[in-house]
C-alpha cells in the first residue's frame, strides 16, 4: 500500500465541520500526512499534535473516529508501526468519549483489526507488542483472543510475552486462572511473571502466600513494567495494594498491609521506595 491508497480518501471527509479537544478538526488531515513524512523531527511533531487533538489527556473526539483507518493503514504499510499501535490503542482505551456516538472510536479501530493482528507476527518486537497491546484493548475478544492464544505458545521476547498474557486476561477475566501458574515458573522471565501477578489481582483471583512471595522476590517492580503500555500498572506494587483494599475484606488487607510491611523491610532501596508509596496510597484509600 502506497500513501496514495493510504491517503487516497482523506480530503473527501468534511474534516471542518467535526470536533477536536480544540475546535474544528480541519488540521487533521495535515498532520495524518505529515505522519509519513521522510523528516522524522516533522513526523514527531505530527504526532504530538494529533496525540494534543484527538486522544487529548485521553478523550476522543468526533473526528478521532474518522481519523483511526489512516494510521491502521500506514503501520500495516510498515511507516513508524509501532507509533501507529501505540496511538491506536489510546484510543481503544479511552473511556471518555466526547461524541454524540458513544463507542464510536473504539468501533472506529476494532474496523482496523485486519490490518493490526498480522503485524502480531511482525519480526520487530516492539511493532508486536504495540499490535498485541492495541487490539487487547479493542475488548474484541471473539477476533483477538484465538491471535494471542496462538502468539503466547511460541512467544519468546519477554515484553511481548507480558503483553499477551495481560491482554488475554483483559479480554477475558474468566481465563485468567489458566495463568496464574506462570506466577512460579522460574523458567518465564520476571516481566511475564510480574504479569501474571498483576492478571490475579485485576481477575479477583484469591491472593496466597505465594504470590505474596512471588511479589516480593521480583521487588524492585517498577524496571520490569517500563516498557508496558499500561499506565495504570506503573507501579506494580502500589497497583497490587490498591486492588486488594478494593476488595474490602480482613483478609486481602491484612494481605496488602503485608506486602507494604515487606517492601519497607526490602534490602533494596528502589524496593522500599516502591513500598514507601504503596503505604502512602493504601493511607489515602
């Protein structure tokens, strides 16, 4: 696909008369072309300046919808892929629709998954792990969830491998307790068991001493979930001590205020500073 075809329906859309986070979206179609631009510092931009309008601090917009077939088409074309993910799932994910079509944008790149799942077998991690990461979050699980079975049985890359593990669970809460057993596999790489942790909690799976154990064993948490597209879960142990206050139960504070007791107890500074917020958050909830 050439950007002729990639860009061959763009100004036939009536781009002036949809809503951005500023306005009239009649700025879009630049910035989609400038997209592919050769100059990388004017792609960059580009992207900044769409990020700004149409996934602004996670809202989307009428014209976010409209604008998702464009980047779908220019990742499968192989022009920045993984950006062209990235941005894809934003939107996926977002939660807060400002249209008069609720659901819209999410529908507008669930439209996109032939283009996203092939590069799920992409040769470039990171375009696999994006490509994961953005067609989780569609929550298409009829059309997603048989791609990642599949990826995680010949997975290697440790990203990729957490990616999966967590958008299969993402999609299917359910499924979530044929992975808990990756959580004392020494053999999988600490990110995916990490993952696997953090899919117990988020599936109300019951939180044992082991997994207790496992936790603190992986402690500093926050290096493994660096390169993770899920802001939420940037700080694994504080994530782990908030969902299990949520559960409001003797038990699972009792299991939370444990962690935070071991984390400050850490030998390693990094892991009690992760504790040290852990405790500050779980006094706020």
């Amino acid at each position: 696909m050439d950007l002729a075809q990639i860009f061959a329906d763009l100004d036939t859309q009536p781009w002036a008369d949809r809503e951005h986070a500023y306005g009239s979206a009649d700025d879009v179609p630049g910035q989609l072309r400038a997209l592919a631009s050769d100059d990388a510092e004017e792609a960059e931009e580009a992207l900044y300046e769409l990020y700004g309008n149409i996934v602004h601090q996670g809202s989307v917009y009428e014209a976010t919808a409209h604008a998702m077939p464009y980047p779908a088409r220019l990742a499968a074309a192989g022009i920045r892929p993984a950006d062209m993910l990235v941005l894809l799932g934003c939107v996926a994910e977002s939660e807060d629709e400002r249209s008069d079509t609720p659901g819209a944008c999410r529908a507008a790149v669930t439209a996109q998954l032939p283009l996203i799942l092939p590069l799920i077998e992409s040769a470039d991690t990171s375009v696999r792990q994006a490509a994961v990461w953005a067609a989780a979050r569609t929550g298409a699980a009829e059309q997603v969830l048989p791609v990642l079975r599949r990826c995680w049985e010949g997975e290697l890359d440790p990203l990729v491998r957490a990616e999966v593990l967590a958008g299969s669970v993402w999609l299917d809460p359910a499924g979530a307790g044929e992975y808990e057993r990756v959580v004392t596999e020494v053999e999988e790489a600490a990110p995916v068991r990490l993952a696997a942790l953090l899919a117990c909690v988020d599936a109300d799976l019951a939180w044992t001493p082991v997994h207790h154990d496992a936790l603190i064993s992986l402690l500093p948490a926050g290096p493994l979930v660096a390169g993770r597209f899920d802001m939420e879960q940037s700080e694994p142990l504080r994530y782990v001590v908030e969902g299990l206050l949520d559960r409001d139960t003797d038990e699972a504070r009792e299991a939370a205020f444990s962690l935070v007791d071991a984390g400050l107890r850490h030998p390693d500074a990094d892991a009690r500073a992760e504790a040290v917020a852990g405790a500050e958050h779980a006094c706020d909830v």
